[in-house]
C-alpha cells in the first residue's frame, strides 16, 4: 500500500478543523498512537489505540470547543509527515491560545501510525 500525500494530509487537516472524529480515525491504524502536546511522560501525554487516541481528541474539543489548525504547511517524504500550523483555541474558561505547531506523522500500511504534536509555549492571547 502506498504512504499518504500532500492530499491526504490535508484532509486529516479538514477533519481536525471539523471535528470530525470518525473521519480522523479512519486515517489512523488500529494501533495508532498520539502524544498531546502537553503531559506528564517525555512524549507529553500519550494516547495508545483506536478509543483512547479518539478519547483524547474529543477531550481536547471539549477543552476548547472552537479549536483549529489555520495556514497548513504540509510535507511527506517516504514514511513520515508533517503539518506547520497556527492553533486557535479558546478554552471553556476562557482563555485564548494562538500558537504556531507542528504534527509529526510516521505512516503505515497508507494511515496513520505516530501523530506527535509540538506546540510554542505562549502566554494566553487577548479573546
């Protein structure tokens, strides 16, 4: 089977911005992993498998109802992606995050294995 593309990505992208979890995981293994870009291991916090990457996720919506990934810079190359953009994001109590990010994917078998997530560490913005 062949690696995702620049396509590829950009849909997974549109189904983030859309909150689409169904969409989301159809483009993750069955095995997938995700490291949030914050936590208490090394790799932030870490969610392994279908329901737990899909828990984590849909946490993250709820902890900012109105998040999105904005001015998408995509890149594949062989096994691995990644996604250059601005998180927005206002969280239930309030408080605005605009911070540049960076996803980075390993592919497998045309999905995705890894999605690592890297963010600026930047004060609230004014709402």
């Amino acid at each position: 089977m062949s690696q995702p593309s620049i396509a590829f990505l950009q849909a997974f992208n549109e189904a983030l911005n859309n909150h689409d979890i169904d969409a989301i995981m159809e483009m993750m293994t069955d095995d997938c992993v995700f490291h949030a870009v914050a936590g208490p291991e090394l790799q932030g916090k870490s969610f392994v498998g279908q329901q737990e990457v899909r828990a984590g996720l849909e946490n993250a919506w709820k902890t900012a109802p109105d998040a999105c990934w904005v001015d998408a810079e995509l890149h594949v190359s062989g096994d691995k992606g990644f996604s250059e953009t601005t998180y927005k994001g206002t969280t239930t109590d309030g408080a605005r995050t605009e911070a540049r990010m960076i996803d980075v994917f390993t592919f497998r078998d045309g999905k995705i294995a890894v999605k690592n997530a890297f963010r600026k560490n930047r004060p609230p913005v004014n709402a």
